[in-house]
C-alpha cells in the first residue's frame, strides 16, 4: 500500500485581524458534535485547537476512568480521529483509535467494547505522565492537523436536577449525578441546575491560553447538557471565553429532541447560555433552519447574548440529525468572512 501523507488543500480564508497567516480556531465541545465540526474546521485553518470536556463516565472510558484514575479518553479519542486527514495515513489511523474490539463468546471479556484509541492514549499518558503531553504525541502519530487538549486535566463529573411529576400530579426534583445517566435524564422532566464536580476544577492551562490567543472560538454543535454547556461551568474556561478578543460562534444542534433536552426549543438552548453565564458575548449562532421551529423566538434569544444568526443548510441529505463536514466547512467560511 502507497500512502499519501500531504495536507489536503484548504479554503482560503480571511486574514486574522491585525495580522497574518492562518486563522486561529479554538473548537469546544465533546463527542460527535464536536466531530462534526472538527471535520469542517480542519479543511479551513491549519491553526485549529480542540478543547474536550472531561466529565464521561460510561462505556469504555468510564471503565477506564475508574480503574485507572485518569481522564476519561474517549472524547478526546474523536477528536483526535476527526482531525485525521483524508489520505491513506490518515484514514487507517483514523479507523484504528475508533476500532472495538469484541471479545468471543465464553470469555472473560475484559477488552469488550474497548475502543483502541482509548487504550493507546492511557498508554502514553502513563508512560508520560502527562495528559497534555500524551495527546500531543498521539495527534503526531495520527499526523492530526491541529491540537487536542482537555478542558481540564482533572477528571470532572457532571450533575443536574429534574424536575418532573409524581403519580399524584406533584412537582418532584431529583439530583442525577454522571454524565451517562443526565444524558438520558430528559425522559424523566426537565434538566436543570447543571454542574459540575467539583465546580471549582482548575482548567486546563494550555485550553485557556488557546482561547486567549485565537481569532474565533466555535461552541459546539453536541449534546447541550453534557458536551456544551461544561465549558460554561468550568470557571476558568468560561472567564477566558468572556476575556478573549477572539469572536465566538456557537454553532446549533439539528434536533432539538434529544433526550436531555425533553421539551427545550432552540431558542431555549441560547437561553441556557445567558443563564449559566450573563456575561458572556457571542459575536454568531449558526442554525439550519430546519432545526428552528420559531425564528422570532429564536433570533430575540440570539440578539439576548449579543448574537447575529445565520440560517444555512448544514445536515446531511438524507435528513437525519447530523452535520454534513462540506456543507458545515462552507457555512464556517461564510460566517468567518462576514466578519473580516
């Protein structure tokens, strides 16, 4: 097999203010939307940094979590895949950090489900002693173009209140604590009063200084609870989001109908925003219209946190609730040029 390691060509974009080369993108979230994202960005700017929340606790990272007391790799494993090029060197790596392995039946059982990736980003970090460091040198394996870091480089959980009604029509609330569980927890009533633990987490210090030298940040698309909205919480991530000269995006999930966002329209995810942090100034929402049921509504939430919104096609053809990377790079370079 021949492989192809060469960058694939990027979209020219503006220049950064008061400067030169390539823009500066800083990328939150966690999961597939920021995915999805990544996969657009990196077809834009060569400087793109992905900031990765931390506070998973199901499936393979969470069983590496608890066993081996480290941050919970999986997220920070998509990303670093979603910034694999599109050449043979990128495309195998990119299938191996997502490979699963399956264990036969009768057997112990103890790789199921293990995402490869996961288990390559344990190693390094505890031959390296550093999580910073270890995702480095996995993004030079994979020849990542751009960087991964974790919000924070303590392991975080995440909790919120629901707040439903009991058999005989009273208002009951319920403190669900882990990510796992608040991603569903939508289906029991409506999740409030999100944070995490311990709230007071130091961000990680390498994601504060991306965010403070760079030219555009993009918040989400992502699970809005569990994925978004943490980099909120954080203290030391939101405070470098209100301080930075950099602009911020927040790009917009195609479905509102998600399990932990039971009963919240569009406009109600943007009014999370104002709520958990009021000082908070976003320069631009990115939506496709079909994910908004009422614009009114919508673009008076945008204008509450200072936004401009732009509507533009960004799912797949076939309908179904995911970003499509080409159609998400074009709206990108859209909204990046509207404000040179």
């Amino acid at each position: 097999m021949s492989f192809m390691t060469g960058m694939i060509p990027l979209v020219p974009l503006p220049t950064p203010r008061g400067g030169s080369g390539p823009l500066k993108v800083v990328a939150l979230g966690g999961g597939h939307g920021l995915s999805a994202s990544l996969q657009a960005l990196r077809r834009l700017t060569s400087e793109l940094t992905a900031i990765v929340t931390v506070a998973d606790d199901g499936g393979s990272s969470g069983r590496i979590r608890e066993e081996l007391d480290v941050l919970p790799p999986g997220d920070l494993r998509m990303a670093l895949a979603a910034l694999c090029d599109d050449t043979d060197w990128g495309r195998t790596w990119r299938d191996v950090m997502q490979h699963r392995f399956k264990s036969k039946p009768g057997s112990e059982a103890s790789l199921d489900g293990h995402a490869m990736g996961n288990l390559l980003i344990t190693a390094l970090w505890e031959l390296l002693d550093d999580p910073v460091q270890g995702l480095r040198w996995a993004g030079a394996l994979l020849g990542a173009r751009g960087q991964v870091l974790p919000m924070s480089v303590q392991p975080l959980a995440i909790s919120g209140v629901v707040m439903g009604e009991s058999d005989r029509g009273q208002l009951t609330k319920t403190r669900i604590t882990g990510q796992a569980q608040l991603a569903k927890a939508g289906n029991s009533g409506i999740v409030t009063d999100v944070t995490l633990i311990p709230p007071d987490a130091p961000a990680c210090p390498d994601a504060v200084e991306a965010i403070q030298s760079a030219d555009w940040c993009v918040l989400g698309p992502g699970s809005w609870y569990t994925s978004v909205m943490p980099h909120i919480l954080l203290p030391g991530i939101r405070e470098a989001l209100e301080s930075t000269s950099a602009r911020l995006l927040v790009t917009m999930n195609l479905s509102t109908d998600t399990k932990e966002t039971v009963g919240m329209d569009a406009a109600g995810h943007l009014q999370t925003i104002q709520r958990y942090a009021p000082d908070l100034n976003v320069d631009a929402v990115l939506a496709d219209h079909l994910a908004v049921d009422n614009v009114d509504a919508f673009e008076k939430a945008a204008a509450g946190i200072g936004a401009r919104v732009f509507f533009d096609r960004v799912g797949v053809g076939s309908g179904s609730a995911v970003h499509d990377p080409l159609r998400l790079t074009a709206a990108y370079h859209n909204v990046f040029s509207t404000f040179d």
